[in-house]
C-alpha cells in the first residue's frame, strides 16, 4: 500500500505475502491534509488491540447521508482545478458474491460517500474503517487539491511500494470493494500464517530490520487484519508524537488508524451497540405500484419515539415509529407503548429493488440498520386484449379487458373507431384474467357500443399507463357493418337512483333504443366529468314491459368520489344520429372515508369459566379505528377458536364513545377434564398489530 508522508514521499517496502500488497509503514507521521498535530501519548493504544471485532465490522454505523454530510465537513471548499473527496464520483462496477461479501450492482455516476456505504454493507465492515483507511493512506478525507492517482490507489490495495499497482485494483472503486473484502479475508486466517488472534509474535517497528521488533500479543482478528494490511507497529518515539514525527526507526500507519479513528468516531474498544437503538420489520408487502413496510422501533436512552428511515431503492423516506404497540410497552415497560411504524412507499420499475428500514440514534449511540428486503414491484406498462370486435344492429360491440401493474384500480382505455377515439373506464366485472393479476381485483373490463355505417371499419384499443411504463396497444381488428338508415327515434328509460358509500358513488336505472333490442350505452356525468357504460344487465321488469327489445337493459355503475356533495346526470346514448337522450339528474353526499391509523385494539378478558366438556370466555375488545365487530381468538392451551365481537355491552362506549355498543363477546371452546390456561386476544382489524386481553385458569370437571 502507498506510503503518506509529510510531503507525500513514498518509503520502498517489500511486497507481503497474501491476497493484497504489504503496506509500507506511512513512515511519515501524516499527510499535509491531516488535522491539526497535537503532541500527546497515545495511553489507550494497544499494539495488540487496535480495534474490537465488534467495531470494526460493525457496518450500521453511518448511513451514506451521513458520510457525505462527514466529508462535506472536513472539507467545507475545494481548491479550483481539484475534485475532493465530498464531490467525487465514479460509476462503480457489478461485483458477484462470494463467501467474504454479498456482491455489489454497479451505478453510474456513484458518490464516494454511497460507494464506501454500499461496500460496508456488502461485506460486512465498518463503514467509519474505510473513512480512516481512506486517511491513512492517502489523506483524502481532508484533502483540498487531490491528484487522479491518489483515488485510482485510495487504499493502497494491490499496490506494494516497490511496484506498480495490481491493474485489477486501479481505480476508487475497485479500491474500496477490494480492501473491505481483503480485511474479511484477514480476519478469516485460514490462508495466513502470521498474527493469528491468541498468539504472540514479533512485530517490525520499522522495514529497516535494524530498527527491532516488539512482541505484541493479538487479541482479536480485527487488528490481525489491520497488522496484514500495515505490517508495522509504532515505537514509543511514534506514540510519544502524537499526529507528529516520531524518529527514524517509527512508523505511523496504525498508529494514525487509532488516531484517525478516535478522534473522529470515538473509542476503538466500545461496544457500539449497548446505546444503539433496535427494532423490527414485522411487514414487507409489495403492493401494486407500492410496498407496505410496518414493524417497531425504539432507543434504550429514551421513551420518546424515534425516527425511522425507510429506503426504496436509492430514495428514503422519514418516518417516526409513533404508533401504540401495547406489546413493546408489555417487553420494554420503560419504553412505553409508542414504537410501532408503518408507511405505504412508491415501488415502480421492473427491476428487483432493496427496501431498508434504519431506526435513527437519539442521545448516546448509533443508527442502526434494522434490515433489508429485496423485492420485486408490482409495476410497468399495462396489459390487456381487445377481446371483441362484432357488428350487428348498425353498431360495432366492442369489449375487453385492461390492467395496469401500478394500481389494483381501473384504467382508462381508449377505443378509436376508423382514427376517431372515445374514452372508456374498464372496471367492469372479468372473472377470467389471467393468474398474473389475481390480487387486483376482477373489475378491470371494458364494454362500448358505437354506431357505424354500413362498410369495413376499423378498431383500435389502448390501456393508459397508470404508473411507470407508457401507454399500450391492446389490440386492432377490421369488422364489415351492414347498417342500419335512422329512424328519428330516441333511447328512452330511467335514472333510477344514485346511493353514496365511503369513497364512491353507485348509479343505477335502466334505457332501450327502440330501434335495436341490443344494449346501448350510458354516458354517466359525476360534477361534469364522463365515464360510458353499456346498459346490459338483465332487468326482468323491463322485458316484462317492453318484451320487443328483451331484459338487458339495465345498467349499474360504482364510481370513485372524494367526500362531499356530488351532482350525478345519465345520458342514454342513442344507436345512431336521431339523438341521444338525457336521463336526468340527482346529487349524493359521499361520506368522509374511515382512517385506519394503525391503533391497536382495546378491550379485555372479563370472565372465565368452565363447564363438563367445555370452557367459555367472555370480554369486550374493538378497533377504535372501524366501527364493525373485530376477531377475537381465544385459546386453551394450544387449541384456538376465532369468535367475533357483537354482543351488546352499552358499559363500553360510556367510557370508549368511539366502541359502540356492540363490542362484547363470549364464546365457548371444547376442553377435556382437567386444568387448563385460557387466554383471548384481540385480532387488529388493519394496520397496528394485535392485542393480548389476558388469561384465566380453569379446570373443567
């Protein structure tokens, strides 16, 4: 590895055996770029203990925000002409996985800070180690006015100082990965024959031979590694020196780690966990166009809820783990309840992709990373088939089916006649897509009717993107009309009623075109935006009274509509040019949409008891977030039954407004003689986790 001295002198040493080249000694005290020199004794140096396994591959110490915001301080400007380490970028390359790192996908135009954190993940070392290392070598962390060669040899890794570098090593790059895993080939030993961990061994002050040797006993594998990497330790004249010259038998380079590292990231020997915050991911559910990440979080330093970061991909997301998890409060009673987290996060893109979740620090410690997931999205262009192109009655009868991977919703489609186009919804009822889309729902078809002449037409359909991807050709057919001449007449039936639920609008009724038994279609208007369905569901009433034109002729549509008043018209669409007819007009308040805002249930078990063959528990429990009846199960000992809540108990929401009055339940479960354990929990009725009501003993005679 190169050599950084006082100006930047490389010191000849021979090449060590091994996977990477010998380092030299740094027999300079430190790069002009170093901080301020201090005189002190290094009284915490311990040749054989550098630093702990535990810290040294502790890889969730900085986050790649956090190294930049490191590098950003250390060198606040860069002298013109010059690329610092906080600007630096370079397009990494793939790497594949082996036993000593999990591989690496190489990205174009990659900082430096993102670099040396996706390095420490994948191989499992301590992301503030390369920062120092970084330091040591070539003073770059804090370098104003770096040369090229300084970043193609960022770590001396292949380099040995009496030849050039290992060409598989050039490069910032190929540096990084190339030492972060040549330590965790150290650190395994069994290619080596020096420093095993437990062993004394006499180690060089100097590559002058003349200058002796120590005998230093090491204590961890993490400074058998670093004693690989620089096969030097320092004399008293060099621990004496502090940041300074030593004399000519000192060398530097581990010294200036211990250095490095503690001034800038704190003790070498710490165990970096103890204050460091913990938690779970109990949720990674890929979703059309999204992924749900939900678990807990919480800081051993404070019952205050703590931040969470979740990263898809390259992009983070802040999020605070502040929702009520009885359960965490039940293990960690000084903690409190308010650790649970979960969020609903974009997920687009056909490639697999890394969803992280970090709990931030607060106070004493360091960020964690809780854990990562790869999945693969629920995303990309839409699908689909134009499924029928026929004539008959002087129209075309168009139909088919559309899906876009980005939402389990409806999607726009557009039909174009001979190049003229027509917007459609297709969200009717298709219970023969394919496997693919079986978690989306069966409302994704699409219907229309549109008069024609007589001739050869043609016909187009496109689904419209919904996410990421582009709009899609779903099919083209060519069909011949025979025609029909107008009669003057128009469609005529009835808007018989529009019903508003949470979220949508169902407008339903009736229309025939006197000139054609065939369904025709309903152009539906919600506050003047158009959707067109095609009146063909079967209405007997209306073939019991017009028997000419048969039952299809109703229509029923469920439209989406945000919260408040809406005005709702039908227009009957006419089968030819005589005149379309309008239905009238009605308004509906659509109600304001119930929030799941991951509460967890609350209730209790009240009474246990017992009886010959049997054991009956009863409580209340609800969700404060849905008024319904929740699940309750109720064991005894391992066997389980699920009940729902519905008995009345007005007791409940005199205390609990929000319960209702059906929130009791009782329910009885088969048990043999003897004593047994019953207890119940309350099911969550969406997002916050489940809750434990409590047990009671019996003994069934």
């Amino acid at each position: 590895m190169l050599v950084i001295a006082a100006v930047f002198v490389a010191v000849l040493a021979p090449a060590f055996a091994g996977g990477a080249a010998a380092s030299a000694t740094q027999t300079s005290a430190a790069s002009t770029a170093a901080t301020s020199v201090r005189p002190m004794t290094l009284d915490g140096f311990q040749a054989g203990n550098i630093i702990s396994d535990a810290v040294f591959t502790n890889r969730s110490t900085m986050t790649a925000d956090q190294i930049q915001a490191f590098f950003n301080a250390k060198v606040p400007s860069c002298q013109s002409g010059y690329t610092c380490l906080k600007d630096f970028r370079v397009t990494s390359q793939n790497r594949p996985a082996d036993s000593y790192c999990s591989g690496y996908s190489g990205t174009a135009n990659e900082s430096a800070a993102s670099i040396i954190y996706r390095v420490a993940q994948s191989c499992n070392i301590n992301p503030q180690v390369l920062i120092v290392m970084l330091q040591k070598e070539q003073g770059l962390v804090t370098h104003t006015w770096p040369s090229n060669w300084r970043y193609d040899s960022a770590l001396g890794q292949g380099c040995p100082d009496d030849a050039p570098c290992d060409s598989t090593y050039v490069g910032f790059f190929q540096q990084i990965y190339g030492a972060a895993r040549q330590m965790q080939i150290y650190m395994e030993g069994k290619w080596f024959a020096w420093y095993a961990p437990g062993n004394t061994w006499n180690i060089l002050y100097n590559p002058n031979s003349g200058c002796g040797s120590g005998p230093v006993t090491i204590a961890n594998k993490a400074t058998a590694a670093l004693y690989y990497y620089t096969p030097y330790q320092p004399n008293a004249a060099a621990l004496r020196a502090g940041y300074g010259e030593g004399d000519s038998c000192s060398a530097y380079g581990n010294r200036n780690f211990y250095n490095y590292f503690t001034d800038w990231f704190g003790s070498t020997q710490s165990n970096p966990t103890a204050d460091n915050p913990f938690g779970n991911i109990e949720l990674m559910q890929v979703q059309p166009g999204a992924v749900a990440v939900a678990g807990w979080a919480l800081d051993p330093n404070t019952s205050s809820p703590v931040a969470v970061h979740i990263y898809v991909g390259p992009t983070g997301t802040p999020t605070t783990a502040n929702l009520p998890r009885s359960d965490i409060a039940a293990a960690y009673p000084a903690a409190g309840a308010n650790h649970g987290y979960s969020a609903v996060l974009p997920l687009t893109g056909t490639a697999d992709t890394d969803v992280c979740v970090y709990a931030m620090n607060l106070g004493p410690g360091a960020t964690v990373l809780i854990g990562c997931k790869t999945v693969k999205p629920l995303s990309g262009s839409p699908s689909g088939k134009l499924d029928t192109v026929k004539a008959a009655d002087g129209a075309l009868q168009i139909s088919g089916w559309a899906v876009d991977p980005d939402t389990a919703g409806p999607i726009p489609v557009h039909v174009y006649v001979d190049g003229v186009g027509a917007p459609l919804v297709a969200d009717k009822a298709r219970t023969d897509l394919p496997a693919t889309f079986s978690g989306y729902g069966v409302n994704h078809g699409f219907e229309t009717k549109v008069s024609v002449a007589a001739g050869s037409h043609s016909v187009c359909a496109y689904a419209m993107n919904a996410g990421a991807g582009g709009n899609v050709e779903i099919g083209c057919s060519t069909v011949t009309s025979t025609g029909t001449a107008p009669t003057g007449r128009v469609p005529f039936g009835s808007f018989e009623a529009v019903t508003a639920v949470a979220g949508a609008l169902n407008v339903g009724g009736w229309t025939i075109d006197p000139d054609v038994a065939a369904p025709i279609s309903v152009r539906i208007s919600v506050d003047g935006k158009d959707s067109t369905y095609v009146a063909d569901f079967p209405r007997a009433d209306v073939g019991a009274v017009y028997p000419a034109s048969g039952a299809k002729h109703g229509f029923s549509a469920k439209i989406d509509a945000s919260a408040g008043q809406h005005t709702v018209c039908v227009t009957a669409l006419n089968n030819d040019a005589s005149g379309d007819t309008n239905l009238g007009c009605r308004t509906a308040t659509v109600p304001a949409p119930v929030v799941d805002l991951g509460r967890p249930p609350l209730g209790n078990l009240e009474l246990v008891t017992a009886a010959p063959g049997s054991v009956t528990a009863a409580g209340w429990a609800f969700d404060p977030d849905t008024s319904g009846p929740i699940a309750v199960h109720i064991y005894v000992d391992a066997d389980g039954k699920a009940i729902e809540t519905g008995l009345t108990r007005t007791d409940v929401p005199a205390i609990y407004p929000g319960a209702g009055t059906g929130s009791g339940f009782s329910g009885t479960v088969p048990a043999t003689p003897g004593a047994h354990n019953v207890c119940a929990y309350a099911i969550n009725n969406g997002a916050g986790g489940n809750v434990f009501l409590g047990c009671g003993a019996v003994t069934v005679p």
